[in-house]
C-alpha cells in the first residue's frame, strides 16, 4: 500500500476552514436541539419522530452533502461528510438510521446511478421525503453476501425483473420509501432499485435487539414483485463492484461515526469522573483513572488523524477522475476503508467499556447515558463486514503488495539522527514486511491459517495511525497535547507491532536456527529510548480533565 509509505501533505482536522465548521456546528446543534430531547422516544421506535427528524435533516441540507447539486445535493468531499457524520455519532440510535440513509442508501445512485435514476431518486433523499436502505445480508449469507440467495430473472415479455427472496437485519426497514436490493440473475448478481410500494414488498417484525433499540432493523421480504426493467443499478451481473464499493464508502463513514460517539463517551466519563467522589476526593485524582482517560483520548486521537488523512486521500483522488473512472479511484482506497472500520469500531468499544468502568456500578445503570452507549457500540465491530472479514481484506492486498518485494529495507535502523516516533514508524514498517518476507518462504497457506492475516492486518493497522498521528503532530508541532498523544501512540504502537512480528516468526519459522537469528535480530533493534508513559499519561489526562471539550 504506497500510502503506508511517508507523505507529508495530510489532511488534518485542524486544516477544516470556517465555512465547513459552519456545517459541523449545524450538524452537532440538530444532534443537541432536535435528536437529543428525542432519544427516549427514539429507542421505542417511534418512528414517526425519527421521520419528522430526517425531515429536519434533510431542510438542514444534512442529508444532502454528497449528492451533486444538479439533483439537489450540496455536493461536499469526503472529509465534510466524515465530519458531519462525526457529530451524528453524537445521535445514539438516530445516527445508525441517518448513515445508513447518507451512506449505502444514497451513494449507489450517486456513483452507479443513470440520469433517470438520479433525477427521479436523489432529490428526494436529499430533502427526506423519501429515506433509503440498503438490503444485502441473508440469513444464508453473512459475511458471504455475495452469492445471494434472493433471485431476479426477467419476466417472459422482457420488460421487467420478477424478484424472490428475502434480506435479513435491514436498517431502516420500516422506514424506507426505497431499496438497493442484490439479486442473483442468470448473468450474476444485480443491484435493483425496489420501491416500497410495488406489490409483494413487505417489511417483517422489528428485530429484538442488544443496542441501537431505536434504528429500524427488519427483514425485507419480496415475492414476486416486478421491478421494471431500467432499474437496475449499473450493470446486470456487476452488482458486486456495486456491493463492495459502496461497502468501502460506508465503511469509513461508520468510522467517522464512531469517532463520534467515542468522544460522547469520553467527554461523559471525564465529567462524571470530575463529579463523583470516593476518600474525599474527585475520582478523576486518582492515577489509575487518569490513565484510562489518558487511553481514551488517544485512541482517539489516533483514529481520528488516520480517518481524515484517508478522506483527504480519496477527495485527492477523485478530484479529478470522470464518471467513468471515479469508482476505480474508490477501489482503490478498499485497505484503508477496511482498516478505518475496524480501529475506530474497536477504539469505539474500548473507550465505551471504560466510561462504564469510571461509572462504577452507576455505569450499569439505564439511568444512565453510558449504558446506552455502551450496549450501541458493540455492533460497530460487526456492521458493514465483521472486523474479521476486513482483517482478511486488509492482510490479502497487503500480500499482494509486499509478497514480490525480495529486498527487506533496513538502512534506516544505523540512520542518525531520528526523531523518535518517525524512528518507531520506520522499525514498524520493517517489521511488517519482514514478517510477510518469514510467511512468504514458508509453506503457510494464508487462507487456511487465517492468525497469521490477522496479525498481518493488525501491524498495518497499527503503523498507519501511528504516522498519521505522527504526521498530524508535526502539522502543529505547537501544540503539547498532541506531542504528548503521539508520543504515547507510538511507544505503544510500536510494542504491539513488534509482539505481532514475534508471534508471527515464532509460528512460520520452523527451522530452529533461522527463528532464533530472525528474533535475536528483533531483540537487536536500535529502538528509541523509552519513555515514562506513566508521567505523560498523566500529565495528558490532567490537560482534558480541566478542559473536556478539547476533544469535541
């Protein structure tokens, strides 16, 4: 992955211009004035307040940032609807339902969409008239969505698709006025535009659910119904670049979710930490909670810098591509989209774990907010491909990548002098590909010792935030707090990484001689002198127990 590579030029969330704050403070004070008052009568599911609020959104122009103006839209990059989608995290079940309808809902008539199509489905989505969904997952196709069991074949004059099936734990189900369904056809599967309101479409119970009580979850069930002919979006039997792309999309918009909803939690803990007392003191003075809220800030810290540089890096890309190509330049951005989802759904559930923790036994509670939160984050890890299944996406184009590199770069390891985290980011992009080098000479088949793909996705994951973060303190090497998270990030980033390599040699080399050479040269590293990450954290936590609203 050449982005792994050093570049310099990021896009931070410091490089946000005023007029684009202007639309994230529309988006945090929608959350604050209309969603929030709502929330308990959200998660019963009363649905024609969450209606009456996709209005309001879509008046807001919140439904409409990238959808071209042509059909309504505000047509806005990535980096604004990441950030828009960041203060909807913000929002509890309300934020699954908007993304849902912004992400996979609307961007299949954006980039796959005729004109006919466009014109006929995008105004209304972008005014929330109408509300979409997305509907791929069977109960016979999980993480293998793409061989659906739900059918379409052409009706015997040719003038229309005759559709069966049926599509499980669809959001928005009993919302959605229109669906982006999969079909198989006798050419592959298909995506179909299904109206609710053509005949045999029906919507089955809401769905018992762990968290996110107030998004609609259902199945979608279709018998025989007649979807006309021209609606099919792009081609007949390539709904799987419809699938996957839209999949990468969504993927690094739930990302900026989760970015969200991570510092709801953690501005919650670090005021009730402020508020609650045990020996005659706020909690929030005691080390070992300064060190839970020096992790959450971050973890955070590191998902954010990784999520909008990768924004940055898509709006780059297809700045300048044409409708035909555009979707090409997405595909490319699969690994990074992957990674987002899983380091941010995983930092999302760290971080709401431990605002419970800081809570006690109050933390357990329905009376209070973190519950909620809590019980809501546990699906992240497994919405829009489990994070197993991207851990596998990620580790096979890294394969892909570095397989055929022969050299194993290592100059840099004599290089003086280093700053200290560009040094950990340049033993950790070592290590990786010295790990995928020890697999690559072995017999190991990937695909059936999965471990190995994990530990591969995990290391790769780990060295990208790292330098994003590293990248991004650079940007405002003025600002101590950020110094202090990057140096803390990068320690520990480093460790991680270099444990994922030990285990990786441990369990591919077999000839004993060749391990024992190939972890002593690990042990001989030249790495930077540790630091005491017990003071920094310290120093870190007091900074956002005095000011919580810098992580906002």
């Amino acid at each position: 992955m050449d982005r792994l590579k050093n570049n310099m030029t990021i896009f931070t969330p410091e490089d946000f211009h005023d007029e684009e704050e202007l639309i994230a403070k529309t988006a945090e004070l929608f959350i604050k004035q209309d969603v929030s008052p709502n929330i308990s009568s959200i998660e019963q599911q009363q649905y024609e307040i969450t209606r009456q609020l996709f209005q309001k959104a879509g008046d807001l122009g919140l439904l409409a940032i990238e959808i071209p103006e042509a059909y309504g839209g505000l047509e806005l990059n990535k980096k604004i609807s990441g950030l828009v989608a960041e203060k909807m995290g913000f929002g509890g079940s309300f934020s699954v339902s908007y993304n849902i309808h912004a992400g996979v809902g609307t961007l299949p008539y954006i980039y796959f969409g005729n004109e006919e199509q466009k014109l006929k489905y995008l105004p209304k989505l972008a005014s929330g008239e109408w509300i979409g969904a997305y509907a791929l997952t069977e109960s016979e196709a999980g993480s293998d969505a793409l061989r659906p069991k739900t059918n379409a074949r052409l009706t015997e004059d040719g003038k229309a698709w005759l559709v069966n099936g049926e599509k499980q734990w669809i959001t928005n189900a009993q919302l959605a006025d229109v669906f982006v369904v999969f079909a198989q056809t006798n050419r592959g599967m298909t995506a179909l535009i299904v109206e609710r309101s053509i005949k045999g479409v029906s919507v089955g119970q809401e769905e018992e659910k762990m968290g996110i009580k107030g998004s609609s979850t259902a199945t979608l069930i279709l018998e025989d119904v007649i979807v006309p002919i021209n609606c099919v979006l792009g081609e007949v039997g390539k709904g799987h670049i419809v699938a996957m792309n839209i999949l990468n999309m969504a993927r690094l918009k739930l990302a900026f979710s989760n970015i969200g909803t991570a510092k709801q939690a953690f501005q919650i803990a670090v005021n009730y930490g402020k508020g609650r007392k045990q020996f005659e003191r706020p909690i929030v003075d005691f080390t070992l909670i300064q060190e839970k809220l020096a992790d959450m800030a971050v973890l955070i810290y590191g998902a954010e810098s990784g999520a909008y540089r990768t924004a940055g890096k898509v709006d780059e890309a297809i700045a300048s591509a044409s409708n035909e190509t555009i979707v090409q330049k997405i595909s490319e951005f699969a690994l990074e989209c992957a990674l987002h989802k899983v380091h941010c759904s995983e930092a999302l559930g760290r971080i709401a774990d431990e605002a419970v923790q800081i809570h006690g036994g109050y933390g357990y509670m329905q009376d209070y907010e973190v519950e909620r939160l809590y019980r809501d984050a546990r699906i992240n890890r497994i919405f829009e491909g489990t994070n197993e299944i991207n851990r596998l996406t990620m580790a096979k184009m890294l394969w892909k990548k570095y397989v055929q590199t022969t050299a194993i770069e290592g100059d840099f390891i004599h290089a003086q002098p280093l700053e200290k985290n560009h040094h950990y980011i340049l033993l950790s992009k070592h290590l990786m590909q010295l790990a995928i080098h020890v697999i690559a000479n072995t017999q190991i088949q990937l695909e059936q010792e999965q471990e190995f793909m994990r530990l591969l996705a995990d290391m790769a994951m780990e060295t990208y935030v790292m330098e994003s973060a590293w990248l991004r303190s650079k940007k405002t090497a003025h600002v101590q707090t950020k110094q202090l998270m990057t140096d803390i990030l990068c320690q520990e980033g480093y460790r991680k990484i270099e444990e994922s390599a030990i285990t990786i040699i441990t369990a591919a080399e077999s000839n004993e001689q060749k391990r024992v050479s190939l972890l002593n040269n690990i042990r001989q590293l030249n790495i930077p002198l540790q630091q005491n990450l017990f003071m920094k954290k310290r120093a870190l936590a007091r900074t956002f127990i005095d000011n919580p609203k810098m992580i906002s």
